[in-house]
C-alpha cells in the first residue's frame, strides 16, 4: 500500500509515466478502506490464522486479498485519461477490465448500486466492499466480481481494485469485529449470493498469471496504448520504505 500511494506521488510529480501496477498478496491479508478503523476487523483473529490487515491509501471497504488480482492505476492530470470528474474515470478504467476480461471469454457487464437488503439494519453491511456498488462497478448477472475505490492524490489519480479469481473472499466474514456467529452466517450467504469469481464462469482455469496477462492487453487495446514494463524506481521503494508505516495495522 505505501509503494502505491509512491507510485502515486511520483507519478503526479512527473517522476515516472501514468502506471498499472498488478499484484497478488503473501500472506492473504485484509484491507481497510482509507478512512475505517482496524476496529472493523477482529485483530487477534486474524493474528491466529496468520492474516495481515493493511490500511489502503484509496477509500472504500474491506476486502480480502486471497485468491484475487489486485489492480493499481495511477493517472496525472497530463493524462489524457484523466478528468476532474472522479466517474468519468472510473469509467474508463471499468471499461479496460471489461475489455481485459472479454478476452478470457468472461462476459461482464457494470453493475448500478445497490440498497442494502431488508433482512440487514442499516450499516450492517457498510464494512464490506462486496456487499455493495456503485455506479460503472463490474459484475456478471447482478453478481459482483470486480471491488474498486479511487482516491486523488497531489492532483493525481490513484485507483485500486479486487478481482476474485476463486471464492476465498467469503472468509472475511470470519474476520469481522465480534458481532454474533449467526450474523456472520448470514453475511457470508448474502455474500454468496451476490459475488461470483472467474472461477466459478470461466471455461478455462484462471490465475493470476493468465487475469494479469489479459489485464495488460485489455487496457492497451481499449485505450490505444502499448505499455512498457519497468521496475520500481529506488526512489519509489525509498519512499515508500519511510511511509509503510501509515499503511500498516497487523504483520504477521
């Protein structure tokens, strides 16, 4: 998290081009939208089973990183995909890893936001990032498969998200603040019911290896770019080196 809130900042400082960074996480951990508490999750839980619990630099709720791709897109406002209007690009963006997912034969269409549902109070739901959306978010038949947040930064665009390769995600349910077992029972069924993973529609088995692949040439081909791969500047992991610090909430 801190390298992509560096990557971010050198960005919007012309130090290095406009950024999709891909990456998966070891151990699985969960990640806490920029402005929730680690009061969310029940710490000494995820301790005992070797979970780590990050803060993101971008918004939103928790997820949990575990068989998913997570995407980071850092744009400055010399992009020409960057517009001041914070859908507009997320739009854009959206409309990349449809594109990217279109390729691996997954048929995906935006999904509008939704209430929550009536068997949950009000806010029940509001620590998770599957159990809502918003608008231009990506899912498969009312189902969702892709959680994103985006956040600007020093003038600049950072946008994160979660691509479920397989159904590990239900187990956040289990890392909740304490509430009662059959609470979390019926979260992790909603959450079933409304979250599907490439996995579960794919005709073929997918990775990370194959989603990054086709993420890589989905963006080229739907915004008419070719990307050039290049490694962490050491100005970047120096930075990012004296900032880790914000970003995190358990190591294990």
């Amino acid at each position: 998290m801190a390298l992509d809130m560096a990557m971010t900042e050198a960005v919007a400082a012309g130090k290095v081009a406009p950024t999709l960074r891909l990456y998966s996480w070891r151990p699985w951990a969960i990640s806490l939208g920029y402005h929730q508490s680690d009061q969310d999750v029940d710490v000494q839980r995820c301790r005992a089973d070797h979970i780590d619990v990050v803060l993101r630099p971008t918004g939103g709720r928790a997820i949990l990183h575990a068989n998913e791709l997570t995407y980071a897109v850092a744009l400055p406002p010399s992009s020409p995909f960057f517009l001041k209007d914070v859908l507009t690009v997320y739009e854009i963006i959206s409309r990349s890893l449809v594109r990217s997912l279109t390729l691996l034969g997954i048929d995906v269409d935006f999904e509008r936001a939704k209430k929550t549902p009536k068997e949950f109070a009000r806010g029940d739901l509001s620590t998770l990032c599957y159990a809502s959306s918003v608008q231009y978010e990506i899912g498969i038949n009312g189902r969702k498969l892709v959680g994103s947040a985006q956040r600007r930064i020093n003038g600049s665009a950072l946008q994160h998200g979660s691509i479920l390769i397989g159904e590990e995600h239900l187990q956040i349910t289990k890392y909740l603040s304490a509430k009662s077992e059959s609470w979390r029972q019926r979260v992790k069924q909603y959450m079933q019911k409304n979250t599907i993973s490439l996995n579960q529609v794919s005709d073929q088995k997918i990775d990370y290896n194959t989603l990054a692949n086709a993420l890589k040439s989905g963006f080229e081909q739907e915004l008419g770019i070719t990307f050039v791969e290049q490694d962490t500047s050491t100005a970047e992991l120096q930075q990012a080196r004296k900032i880790v610090s914000k970003f995190s909430i358990l190591a294990t």
